[in-house]
C-alpha cells in the first residue's frame, strides 16, 4: 500500500495577504521552505547560524554572495517560521 503523500492546505487570501509586499524571490523561498517542512517536518533551532547555512541551502543561496542575499531574505520571511499556528 502506498503511503499517503503530504497534502498542505492553503487560504489563497490570506497566504496574498500575508505576502502580497514581499518580492517574488521572497514568495518563493517561503513556499519552497514551507513544502520542504510538509515532506520533512518543521525546522528546529531555526535563528542558529548552522540552519540558516542549511535554509538558505534549501533555497539555492550556497556561495558567498548567495548566503548574503538570504540574509535580507529571511529578515523578510523567518518570522513566518517563528510562530506555532502556521
């Protein structure tokens, strides 16, 4: 039998609420990262710098000038991780 595969359920009104002053980069670091936490499961100890390498990662930032850019990414996006209701 196989097993169910991760289903997420979205409010299109509040999900363009929520994002509709965020670019483009943005909204899609956070989709990426929020499919990533459905297949695997939510990300822990999400503010240490080892996670952030592994973030940003997730989201194709891995040189240099990529983990700067996700820095400004996540001052966008991180606190949509911090809460527990999402």
């Amino acid at each position: 039998m196989k097993e169910e595969e991760p289903f997420v359920e979205c409010d299109a009104y509040e999900f363009l609420i929520d994002t509709i002053q965020w670019t483009t980069e943005e909204v899609g670091a956070y989709f990426r990262l929020r499919m990533h936490e459905c297949v695997a499961g939510k990300f822990t100890d999400i503010n240490s710098p080892e996670t952030q390498v592994i973030l940003a990662g997730l989201c194709k930032y891995r040189d240099s000038d990529g983990l700067r850019k996700w820095e400004t990414i996540w001052n966008t996006i991180g606190y949509k991780f911090e809460r527990e209701e999402y």
